[in-house]
C-alpha cells in the first residue's frame, strides 16, 4: 500500500533553496534532505541549502506529525490525544532511524541535475500484519468501551497496543531490495536551485514499506 501523500510540509521542503551556480552538489543537497528528515542530522543540509536550523527541525517535525496521520489512517484509528501523538512520533524517529539509502552522483540535464536514489524501504510494518491484526482482535475481545472516558481514551489505548507491537518487532525488522527513485533538481530564475514537484514525496513513500 502506497502512502496517499498530500502533506505541506512536503511541498514545502521541495521549495527550499539549494546552493546556486557551479558550486551546487545537487548529491549532497538530496542527502542533506534524507539526512535531516530521516536521522535527525541536518549538517549536510545546512551546507547545501538556504536553511536555518530551526528551519531543518521544524521541517522535520513536521515530517513525523504527517506520519502520525499517516499511522491512523492506516490502521483506521480515530483521533489521539497530544501526548500518544508525541509517543507515536518518538516511534517514527526510532523507525526512522534505520533508513537505509543511497544517493548517487548527480548527473547534469541542461541547467538541471538527476539525482538517483536507491532506497531500501523498512520492513517493520508489513512484516507485522499479523501481529497486530492478532494484538486488535485479543483487545476487541477484552475491551469493553465503558472501561474508557471518552472514544479518544480508547483510540489512545488502541494507537498504543499498535507502536507497541511495531516496537517490539523492529528489532528483528529487516529492509525490502531497494527502489530506485530519480529526482531533479531545477535553476529558478533566482539563481537557486530546488527539487522539482513531487520529489520528497517520492522519496518519502519508500522509506517505509506498508
């Protein structure tokens, strides 16, 4: 299952400047990107792209907020009180921080550059299918709805049995054969350079495998 990607903030860090002009690593600039939003490390970011490190966090942050979304909508759970929100973003950062790629030399297309992408996507999710679909049905069978206050009460519950289960396999997780995925790098008018429509979103879909 692909995600259905629609979040700002990749639009957004497609926008951001690179470097301009003959100096421009268009390689590095793509690192950069994965770097900052995948293992927390926006140093080759800072260097290739006109950013703050403010900038690089919060663009990050907002990665793991999208991410939540995307964990509810997949597992069909309704809202989630701020602190299991902030849980399950402590579980993205964890997952995240076994992403696995490769970013291979730019190669020059008239004022532009490619970048390919070699992105072995991890596995944790799709090899815990059943271990989650068992852990829901044991929690079904068990709950009774008047044990919580409210639907988020019992949503948090829920939201938190599945990170749990997602946790505890992600040790054993592995990586699916890599996905090659072919991103430009485009001149503005102002002289800088920034990645080209969906870009991000491309990459962003294959880190993870669900």
């Amino acid at each position: 299952m692909k995600k259905r990607i629609t979040a700002v903030w990749l639009l957004a860090a497609a926008l951001l400047c690179g470097g301009c002009g003959a100096g421009f690593d268009a390689a590095a600039y793509v690192r950069g990107i994965l770097n900052n939003l995948y293992l927390g490390d926006c140093s080759e970011y800072l260097q290739t792209a006109d950013i703050s490190e403010e900038e690089a966090a919060q663009e990050r942050e907002q990665g793991i907020e999208a991410e939540t979304d995307y964990f509810l909508e997949y597992y069909g759970i309704g809202e989630i009180s701020d602190g299991v929100r902030g849980q399950i973003g402590d579980m993205y950062r964890t997952i995240y921080s076994r992403s696995k790629y490769e970013v291979l030399e730019a190669v020059p297309d008239g004022d532009a550059y490619l970048v390919e992408v070699r992105i072995s996507p991890i596995d944790v999710v799709v090899n815990s299918r059943e271990d989650v679909n068992a852990a829901v049905g044991a929690f079904v069978l068990k709950t009774d709805p008047a044990d919580y206050a409210d639907d988020r009460s019992l949503n948090d519950a829920l939201a938190l049995m599945v990170a749990d289960v997602l946790l505890e396999n992600l040790p054993q997780s592995g990586w699916q054969e890599p996905r090659s995925v072919i991103v430009k790098a485009e001149k503005g008018e102002d002289g800088y350079y920034r990645l080209s429509g969906n870009a991000v979103s491309l990459l962003d879909q294959e880190i993870i495998a669900y």
